[in-house]
C-alpha cells in the first residue's frame, strides 16, 4: 500500500471519528435552554421558543382584542407611548426587572393617568416608579420590594374574575421541578383607606396580583412573571388563569415592551441606591447603557480607544534621532587624487618624494628607524648600520633596501622619467610584500 493511501485512509478514519463525537456530544445537550435568566439566556424574550421566553404570550396578546394592534416598542417608553387621551391602550411588561430613566417614568405615569393600563410583572419593580403609585403610604409600611418565598409548588388564585380551582405552577429543569424564589406583595401595602387592592394570591393569603389606581388608570403589578412563560402556558391548566389576568386589561392597542427588560440583579441594585431618595433619581446611568446594546458597544469601543491612546501616549516622547553616516577613511581617496594630479601633469619628481615620505613613514612607525631627510640634497640621510637594522628588522635582503634609495636618489639628482618612477613604486611594493 502506497504512502498516499495510507494516508487517505488515515485521514478519513480521523474525519469519521470527529463526526461521531459531534454527533455525540449534540444527541446529550438539552433540546431547550432551561435557564429563565433575561440577561444571557433571553429568557422572557418574545421572540424566543425556550421554556421560559414569552412567544406564546406575546401571540396571545397580538390577537386578544379584535380589531386592536399588538406594538412593540423599539427605542424608549417615553418615545413611543402615545399622548392620546381619546382613546384607551395598555402597556405591557414582562421580565425579571424593569429599567425605566426619570423622563421614561414620568411619561409612563402620565400615559396611566390620563385613563390607560400598565401591566407590569417582573420579579422587583422600580422604586422612583412605587415612589409615586404608592405614594400616600399605609401606616407603618414603607415600599421596600416584593417578598420571596422559597418552595418548588405553588398556586395562583384570582379574587376576580373567579376561574375555577388555583392553578398550580412550578420551576423546572428538564421537566424536573426544583425549588423556586416565588414573589409577593406583603399585606402590610393594603389598608381600608388607600384605594390599592390585592386582586390575585399566592398560596391563598399571599399577594401576587394587585391594583394599584393612579390618575384615571391602573397599575397592574403582577410579582411572578414565570407565570406567563412558554412552559406554563403550554400546560392546560395554566391557560384559564392567563386570561383571567388579561381579562384586567381593558379592550385597546396593547404596547409591549422588551427594550425596558434588565436581570433582576440590575433592578435590585438600582432600588438599593434609590432606597433613601424621595422621588425619580438616576444614580447609575451606567447600567441603563450596558443594557442597550448599541451604547454598550459604544462604551465599550471608547474605553478601548482610551486604552491604546494612554498605552502610546505613555511612551518617552523625542524628536526623532538622524541617521550618521558612517565614518570613512578618506585618506586612500586623498592620495588617489594628488597621485592622479602629479600623473595627469608628469610631475614624477612629486610622485617620488611624495612615495619616498610615505616608505619613511612606514620603517619609522612599523620598525622604529629613523632616516629624516637631508634638506640640502633632498635625500635620506642613512648608512650602513640603518640598512643593517632595517634588514633585520624586516627580514627584507639589505640588497634590496638599498636599490630602492639608490632608485630614489637618481629620482632627486636627475630629471625622473615614468619608467623611472615606476621602477621606484616596484621596489618599494617588493619591500612591503616581504616585510615582516
């Protein structure tokens, strides 16, 4: 079997084996996202078919009144809420918890005032909203949220309209029921001489539905809003409880709104910051811009600008330093051109002296011997002992050093030819070759 099938063989046997674990590894993920978190998960979504988005409802409401439409708003409540005071429309939330900024919450109580419906469940609810819904206080009951009761059954009951037996509901994980922060509204919030009033319960004696009258409208605070999910409206059981909730609506456009939803958390911290204040205040805009997505992005792409701008900012700033050339040694370029010029013109005379300087110049720095220059003759001034120490000092034949001041002094003492001046460059090029 030739290498190439080999590896073919190889390569399909790898190919095969990854298709079964991914096959594998989808065939044990859970068919449905069962988390009902609003945040990641998308939970209470309209658009979403998970157990605990809202897609159900949110059909129910498109065609509950006949001849009405169904809005989603897009931008803001305060936006798209309409100021008609002629005609009657609800607005709808669903949702762990509801943001609203002071311009958003002033308009939505306007929008209630003037004779129209807010249904609102979520699992908190703004307190600069309950600032003013609630606020001719009943003795002794300052609005400090829903309570929680931990249990993995309960029912829900209306007072009006009666729809027969409480409807049990439940949390659950893959079909397994498991314990659950069920909200209510303390009792404490109701007294004979404020006009809100319980109108649905939690277990028969805890109140998960109310009326809370504002202007020439209704609030209507509903605690649980699991209660309006894909998975318990798909149970019958579930069904004659929704309508009787939605039976408080009255006929109208219905405006829903899912640009308000944010994680309970984030609902929860806002209250804690607005715990002390009197009316609508905006403590932390920040967190109403990282649950935009477009502002979120938008943050997000600011402080990373501001990042790389500080991270070259903080560099040693300096004027650029010039390139140097780097340094020659222009003394051949020089001795070429004076060369060249003393050829050029025949001055061979200069050429010998000029040659007869640079050979003292060598045996002076290279072999310490000294032979300065007569200024009379013009001639070296040397004898038999210079040759003697130059010989041996060289290893160059002291026959050979001599020929070469023999060659320069018929240089000086007659008028120098080409031929003559060459042989002199010869001799002293045999000198530097042989020199040790």
């Amino acid at each position: 079997m030739s290498n190439r099938n080999t590896i073919l063989i190889v390569a399909l046997l790898v190919a095969a084996l990854a298709g079964l674990f991914y096959y594998l590894y989808e065939q044990s993920k859970p068919i449905y996202d069962w988390d009902d978190a609003s945040w990641a998960k998308k939970g209470y979504s309209e658009t979403s078919d998970e157990p605990y988005g809202t897609q159900i409802f949110h059909r129910l409401l498109g065609d509950y009144f006949s001849g009405h439409s169904l809005i989603n708003l897009k931008s803001n409540v305060g936006n798209e809420l309409p100021t008609d005071s002629t005609r009657h429309y609800n607005y709808v939330f669903v949702g762990e918890a509801l943001y609203l900024d002071s311009l958003s919450t002033r308009l939505l109580l306007d929008f209630v005032a003037r004779g129209n419906t807010a249904f609102l469940s979520s699992k908190t609810i703004p307190f600069d909203l309950m600032n003013y819904i609630y606020y001719e206080e009943c003795e002794d009951a300052i609005w400090n949220d829903y309570a929680r009761l931990e249990d993995t059954l309960v029912q829900f009951s209306l007072t009006e309209p009666k729809t027969g037996p409480p409807a049990s509901f439940h949390y659950a994980r893959q079909n397994r029921p498991e314990s659950y922060a069920w909200h209510y509204i303390d009792h404490d919030f109701f007294c004979e001489y404020l006009p809100q009033r319980p109108i649905g319960y939690l277990n028969d004696s805890m109140v998960n539905f109310a009326d809370f009258p504002h202007g020439n409208g209704h609030f209507l605070l509903h605690t649980n809003p699991i209660a309006f999910s894909n998975y318990s409206l798909l149970r019958p059981a579930s069904k004659p409880y929704a309508e009787g909730v939605l039976s408080w609506l009255s006929p109208g456009d219905i405006y829903w709104d899912a640009v308000s939803r944010v994680p309970e958390k984030v609902g929860r911290k806002r209250n804690r910051s607005n715990m002390d204040s009197s009316g609508p205040s905006d403590k932390n805009p920040l967190a109403y811009i990282l649950q935009q997505p477009a502002l979120a992005w938008a943050w997000y792409l600011l402080v990373g600008l501001a990042g790389v701008w500080l991270l070259f900012r903080s560099k040693r700033r300096q004027r650029i330093i010039p390139i140097l050339p780097k340094n020659e040694n222009s003394s051949y370029e020089f001795i070429s051109t004076i060369s060249n010029l003393h050829f050029r013109d025949k001055n061979y005379q200069g050429l010998c002296v000029q040659s007869m300087k640079l050979f003292l110049a060598h045996i002076r720095e290279r072999y310490n011997v000294v032979a300065p220059i007569n200024p009379e003759t013009g001639l070296p001034r040397v004898d038999d002992a210079f040759f003697q120490r130059l010989s041996i000092s060289s290893e160059v034949p002291e026959s050979q050093i001599r020929d070469i001041f023999t060659q320069y002094a018929h240089t000086v003492n007659y008028q120098p030819t080409e031929e003559m001046m060459v042989n002199l460059h010869l001799l002293m090029e045999a000198f530097f070759k042989k020199g040790k």
